[in-house]
C-alpha cells in the first residue's frame, strides 16, 4: 500500500509493505526514510528483512533500480536512480488498537532517520489525526 499525504515540507509517502502479515505479527519491523526532490517517503517492513532488504523491496515495488556498490570495506546499498537519499531507518511499533505508533533507533550502513516534520505527517494520515507518535 502506498499512500501520498499531502501538506508539510515534504510531499510525504507512507509505503506499508506489511499488508499480507496477519496483524497479530503485524505490529512491530523495521523502517527506511527515502527522499527525492521534494518528496519523503517513510517505508515499513516486517522484521525478517534487513535494512537493505527493506530498500530493495520499496524499489522494486515503485519501479526502481536497487543498486549494490562495493568499494574498500562494506558494501553499501541504494537507489539506483540520481536524486534519491537514504536518509536513515530503525525500527517501528504500534499499537495493535491504533492509539500509538513509535519509530525509533538506527539503521546499521544507514544511520538514524531525521525526525524534523515526520510526526505532523504522519498525523496527517487519513485516521492517523489522534495517533500519538512516539520518536525516539
């Protein structure tokens, strides 16, 4: 499910790729921020993928090459496509009846997401208006 929530600095894109998980195992996983041009996208994953792997799955689902580079030390994963930055990504949860959601922590190989303006978009989710999220 992709969702495009207009307002804020950003255009802002919410991209759930947990919708098939039954949601008793859906409230928990991993995320990714991702912004090109003058459009944020927050990414939700299940928790049996990696990071990258999250990258790799949101590329394939909006059409965009996933690149793979490998230089002194680690590789390093990414959009495949001039413009875009992987801002960070951590871990996500929710409250399975809807009156919270906390994103919080670090990406190995990404770094810390950037909490400026997510809560406002977040909050302007259709149903999202009274949800207390948590950043941390």
């Amino acid at each position: 499910m992709v969702l495009r929530i207009s307002g804020g600095r950003f255009g802002f894109f919410l991209v759930d790729l947990t919708a098939s998980i039954p949601a008793e195992r859906g409230n928990c996983g991993l995320f990714m921020q991702l912004r090109a041009d003058e459009e944020e996208y927050i990414v939700l994953s299940t928790r049996d993928a990696t990071h990258s792997a999250v990258v790799e799955r949101f590329c394939g689902r909006m059409e965009l090459p996933f690149e793979t580079v490998y230089g002194k030390g680690c590789c390093s994963h990414g959009v495949g496509k001039p413009g875009w930055v992987i801002v960070g990504g951590g871990e996500w949860r929710r409250d399975p009846e809807g009156r919270w959601v906390e994103l919080r922590g670090t990406a190995p190989d990404f770094g810390m997401f950037d909490p400026d303006g997510l809560q406002e978009n977040l909050r302007a989710i259709p149903g999202w208006a009274h949800v207390d999220v948590r950043l941390a």
